[in-house]
C-alpha cells in the first residue's frame, strides 16, 4: 500500500519566520495531497491540497508544491503567527476514497 | 451548515467488551470513511461506506465493522475490545468521493479509553 513520510516531527520557529514540511510519497498513482490542520482535542481540518496535475497552490501565507517525478510534496508556511501552533499531517490517495497519513509534524510558533 | 457529529465524545470500556461510535455526516454528503488516531501508528483507514455499502476497507481485524443507514449516517463497532484499541477514532464526510471540488471533512472523534 500507500507509504507516506513526513519529516521534521516537530518544528520549532520564531514567530514571522517561514515553515517547511516536507512530505515523500511511495505510490505513483497518488494523485490528491491535502495537508490537514489538527489542534488539541479537534479533528483534523484540511488547511490547503493539491492535485497532480497541478505543481503549485498558495493561499494567502499558505502554500504547497508537488514534484511527481521525486514522489515528494511540501507545505510552506510563511509569516508564521502563534495560532499556526498545531500539529500537520500530509496525506495522499490514489482512490479518492482512501487517505494514507504522514505521521505529522508538531509545529510550535515562538513569540 | 453543521460539521460532521460523532457521539460519543469520550468513552472508557474494560477488555472483552465491545463499543458501537456512531457519525452523522454533513447534510447531503453520502459518503463516510473512518479513521482511527494513536501515538504509535497515526491516522489509520479503518473503512469507507457509500449508500450504504461498504467501498473501501482498511487493514483492521473482523473486530471492527461498520454500517451506513440509508440517511448516510454511520456507526462503528469494534467488538471484544483490547488495550490497543485505545484511540481517538475520526468519522469524515464528503459528497461521494473526494474528487474535483470535494474535500474530506473529518468531525472531532470519539475517544475510546480501554482499561
């Protein structure tokens, strides 16, 4: 099945600094990549995603990049704010049934 | 518009029993999936059911079943329970698949406790 890793597991920035999560993927038929949001006691909340036939997606300090040839997808963060503090999750899927998770990345926002 | 519901929000169960977690999609959404979250493993796909049947089915022991009822709402049961069943347990919806436009919209969980 769908192997997914995320790397770092938790990241640490001075608030107004930029964030990088990078995430590998081991399918090549994946072709949808959401990024999801997961505060304390909530569900996951899907931040930002994108699809294979697209390279790049921003919205407004969010963005991510997919490059399919190196299997590999990261989500960029930049004027990182204390409300950014959560824990983030990669995901792919190749069905549009099934998301197969990266492991998560505790990002923590320094004032 | 109301988010995905799951009930109960949090639950403690001893060894041998077994627990049903029941899911009420966003209204229109006829497709529920469920996940279940620990330290250890993350976010693993438990199943995802359609109109009523089931599509999709995740690497989990006959333990763990579920239904769909036909107003799309969802249950899980999850029989003679072990300490590593122990997990936050995530229903998420979406309209059919989540293709094109559509996304999956997870609820907030249902914390399953075994002692």
């Amino acid at each position: 099945g769908e192997n997914v890793e995320q790397h770092p597991s938790t990241l640490s920035v001075q608030e107004g600094d930029s964030a990088v999560i990078k995430c590998t993927y081991s399918d090549s038929a994946s072709n949808y990549f959401p990024w999801y949001k997961q505060e304390l006691g909530k569900g996951p909340q899907l931040i930002i995603d994108i699809r294979s036939n697209v390279g790049e997606k921003k919205d407004q300090r969010i963005a991510v990049t997919l490059n399919k040839t190196a299997k590999h997808f990261s989500l960029h963060i930049t004027e990182t704010q204390p409300e950014d503090s959560a824990v983030y999750f990669c995901a792919a899927s190749k069905d549009d049934y099934k998301l197969s998770f990266g492991a998560g990345t505790t990002v923590t926002v320094r004032a | 518009k109301a988010g995905v519901t799951q009930t109960p929000r949090y639950l403690i169960k001893t060894r041998g029993q077994q627990v049903t977690l029941s899911c009420s999609p966003i209204s229109g959404h006829r497709s529920v999936s469920w996940y279940q979250q620990t330290p250890g493993q993350g976010l693993q796909f438990l199943f995802e059911y359609f109109s009523e049947t089931q599509r999709n089915k995740g690497n989990f022991p006959g333990r763990f079943s579920g239904r769909q009822f036909s107003n799309s709402r969802s249950e899980m049961n999850v029989s003679t329970l072990e300490l590593g069943d122990s997990a936050l347990y995530l229903c998420a919806s979406s309209p059919s698949a989540f293709s094109g436009a559509n996304v999956l919209t997870f609820g907030a969980g249902s914390r399953l406790t075994v002692l």
